[in-house]
C-alpha cells in the first residue's frame, strides 16, 4: 500500500538512517551549552583589581644622588678661617690700685651715699697726678660733667664697643677727637662726688652694645 504522502515516508527514512549523527549533534550542543553557561557564570564573579606598577618608578638602591649635589670634579681648597683675636685693652692707669670692683649682680655699700648699690666698673686709685690713659685706640664721642660722677669721658672703639672714664679731673681732649691707646685723657680726681670716700680715683666702665661688662675681661690677664 503507497503512502499517500511521500515527503513524510521520505523524513521518516532520513531521521532512521541519520539517526545516531542527529544524537550525536544533540550532546554536542548540549555540551556546547553547559560550557557556556560556566563561561557565563564564572564572568559575573568581579575580578580583584591590579595594581600595576608605574613605568617611571625608579628602583630603591642605597647610593641616591642628591638632584642637588654638585657635579664630582676637583674641589677648591677653602681659605683657612682666621679666628678674630680678642680685644686686649691697656691699663686706663699706671701702678693704680684696685680700690672697688666691677659688681652688677650683688649690690654693694656706697658709703658716701649711704645706699646699696651695683658698681658697672673698676676704681683705680693711685697718686694725686697719676695719668688716665685710653685703654685702646677710638674716637671721643662724649664729654660731660655733673656732681655724682664727675668729669666723664666716653671713647667709642667700633663695633659697639665703649670705654668710660670717671671722676677725673679737667679732660684734655675734646669730643671728636681720635685718640690712639695708651694717650692720656686727663688725670685721676676726686670729682665724683658720689664716691668721695676714695679720694682721687678713675672710675673704668666698659659698654658693649649699651650693656655694662665686667672690665676683666678685656684687661690683661693677671691684672686682677
């Protein structure tokens, strides 16, 4: 008996004769498929980033250069430092004595005025017409005269550095006037009247920058 639809009995025979590729077609897709879900799956994981190192980091070594430092080659030699000598006064006086020394920390008795008191200098006593002489080469640049202090004289050495001289008698040099150390400024009075019991005295201050110091340190050692 024919078939009434030979198109159909034609299928029929394909699939029956193809049968075990047609099988083999269908595990191959479905293996093709599980690996894509995998593939699928394993992309929605987010990856940890990578830090990557930048090109133009230079390697850590133990000689860095100083961008600074100046080319190797050969070095000048430096001029040897000169240290400043220190400054050495003359004797405002010659065979004076030591009656009153220099004491700006514990105040002392003036007799004469019947008051404690600091002393900024050195009284030098000695006889009546014992010369007083600059201590250092300078200019006058004060001269003055009241009843405590007496006749004053100022020497201005440089650099902020000045002598005094006190209870003197009449100065011979006047203001302006250069004076090289060791020339004489006037002679040892009694016109301090504030240190009247003295007697005839120079009283020697030294200022550095408007400062009193204690006059030993410029005098020469073993004056004291």
């Amino acid at each position: 008996m024919e078939s009434k639809n030979p198109e159909h009995d034609k299928f029929k025979l394909f699939l029956k004769k193809n049968s075990y590729y047609l099988i083999m077609a269908v595990c191959v897709m479905v293996v093709v498929g599980m690996i894509a879900v995998a593939i699928i799956t394993s992309n929605d994981v987010t990856p940890e980033p990578i830090i990557e190192t930048p090109d133009d980091t230079l390697p850590i070594t133990d000689d860095i250069t100083n961008e600074t430092d100046e080319p190797a080659g050969p070095s000048t030699p430096e001029e040897p430092i000169t240290p400043e000598l220190p400054v050495v006064f003359l004797l405002p006086v010659a065979n004076g004595s030591v009656v009153r020394n220099y004491t700006m920390t514990s105040p002392i008795m003036w007799k004469t005025l019947g008051h404690f008191a600091v002393h900024d200098g050195i009284d030098f006593s000695g006889d009546a017409d014992l010369d007083v002489l600059a201590v250092l080469d300078g200019e006058v640049s004060d001269k003055t005269y009241d009843l405590l202090n007496g006749h004053v004289v100022k020497i201005d050495h440089g650099g902020g550095l000045i002598t005094i001289y006190g209870s003197l008698s009449e100065p011979s040099v006047e203001i302006g006037q250069s004076l090289r150390a060791g020339q004489k400024i006037a002679t040892i009075s009694d016109s301090a009247s504030s240190e009247l019991e003295l007697g005839k005295h120079l009283h020697f201050a030294v200022y550095l920058n408007d400062e009193a110091i204690d006059p030993y340190v410029y005098l020469p050692l073993g004056d004291k």
